[in-house]
C-alpha cells in the first residue's frame, strides 16, 4: 500500500515537510510506502472554471503545462492521500489552494477518483489560523466521500523557522498519532476490501438554491 503527500509549502524541508516525515515514519514502520510530492513551490495557476475536466471525461485538467495532471494520478493510485500545508493569512497558500482546486474538481468530474481513500489534512502554523486552515483543506477530503483519519488533536504543529514545529512536543506526537491511526485504516480498508462491499456510488444532486 501506498500514501502520498502533498505538500503545499514552498520549502521542500521546511516545517510542513518535517510534520509529514514524522507521519510517514510510522507508515513506513506499518510497512506502507509513503511519497511527498512537493507542490508549493510550483507555477500552478487557479481553476478558470472552462468545465473542460467534467466535459472531456479524461481525469485531466485543460491547463496541461503544470504538474496538476500528474500529481491526479499519482493521487488515483495511492491507497491513502495527505495534504498538507503551511498557513498564510489564516488560510490556505495561495499556490497550494490552486492545486487542490484543480486536482479535486478534476476528480469529482471524472467518476470522484479519490473516492474511499484514506485521507487526512496536516497543517504546520507559527501561531494563529491553523483551525480555520485545517478546516479548509478537510472540505476537500468531505468532499471526495474519503476515510478520514484523525489524530488525538486537530493535526496541527507550531513552529515558524524550519524544523522548529520539531519542538512542539504535542504537534510531534499528533502526527505520529495520525501516523499510526492511518497505517491501521489503511490495514482494515486491504483487510475487509472483499469481505465488506462498499456502498454504491451515487449520481449527486444538486441543489442551488436558485428558484
Ligand atoms: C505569507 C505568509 C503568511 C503567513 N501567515 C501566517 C498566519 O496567518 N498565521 C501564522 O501563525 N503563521 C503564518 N505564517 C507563518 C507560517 O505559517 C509558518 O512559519 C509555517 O511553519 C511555515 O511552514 P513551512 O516551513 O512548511 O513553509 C505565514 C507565513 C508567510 C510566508
């Protein structure tokens, strides 16, 4: 089994990353293998919102310049998804934000291609905004009907310099919490896979509150 991580930083070792290390130690301690695909220091524009992905039924995104299409189907094969993220301004980076936006769209449009994978948001803050942010990058998780895996915390760590959230004692062990309650979802999802069906999927109803 594999997971693969996204992560939303521009720093390739910055806390985010350190945060995903000590969550992919105890995949990787359960036997999953586990890949950080660094997105955050990337050019990737926004969604322009054209349909083309729910129209060419391709699972790709029109804009095919960037590494948006790739990283969708690293994401379709892997067996357990994590985003991950810094905070800026209470929220999500903006180039992170472009990412999800896309990929995510892309696979609801095409057949919710994350459907059933184990998930879960990780977010590294200096100080305020880590709640709303990882409340933001679980809306695409909700979305996507994924398994998600949680932690004895909101999976939030505190530092601002690189490798500093190393020091927030409780966001260490909350990662690695997660680590292992993933691992273990991620076990009972292979385990039961053909003894428990999964419900079917259904056509979604829109409703736009437009009379
Ligand atoms: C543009 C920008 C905005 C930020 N906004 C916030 C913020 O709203 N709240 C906060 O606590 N930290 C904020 N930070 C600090 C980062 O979230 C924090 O240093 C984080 O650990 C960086 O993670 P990284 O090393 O993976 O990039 C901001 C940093 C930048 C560069």
């Amino acid at each position: 089994m594999k997971v693969v991580a996204i992560n939303g930083s521009p720093h390739k070792r910055g806390n985010t990353y350190h945060a995903l290390a000590e969550v992919g130690k105890q995949l990787q301690e359960n036997g999953i293998d586990f890949e950080i695909i660094h997105v955050g220091n990337q050019m990737i524009r926004g969604c322009i919102a054209c349909g083309g992905c729910a129209k060419n039924k391709d699972e790709k995104c029109v804009m095919a310049t960037d590494s948006v299409n790739d990283c969708i189907q690293q994401m379709k094969a892997a067996d357990g998804i994590i985003l991950a993220s810094p905070v800026f301004y209470a929220g999500i980076p903006g180039t992170m934000k472009s990412f999800l936006d896309r990929a995510f769209y892309v696979s609801s449009s095409n057949g919710n291609l994350f459907r059933h994978k184990v998930g879960a948001a990780v977010i590294a803050v200096r100080r305020t905004g880590g709640s709303s942010t990882f409340d933001s990058m679980n809306h695409y998780l909700n979305y996507s009907e994924m398994i998600l895996a949680t932690s004895n915390y909101w999976n939030i760590i505190h530092g601002r310099t690189a490798g500093e959230v190393l020091q927030d004692a409780e966001g260490v062990q909350i990662m690695q919490v997660l680590g292992r309650n993933m691992a273990w979802l991620l076990e009972m999802r292979e385990q039961t896979k053909e003894s428990v069906v999964a419900p079917n999927s259904v056509s979604k109803t829109y409703t736009n509150f437009v009379r």
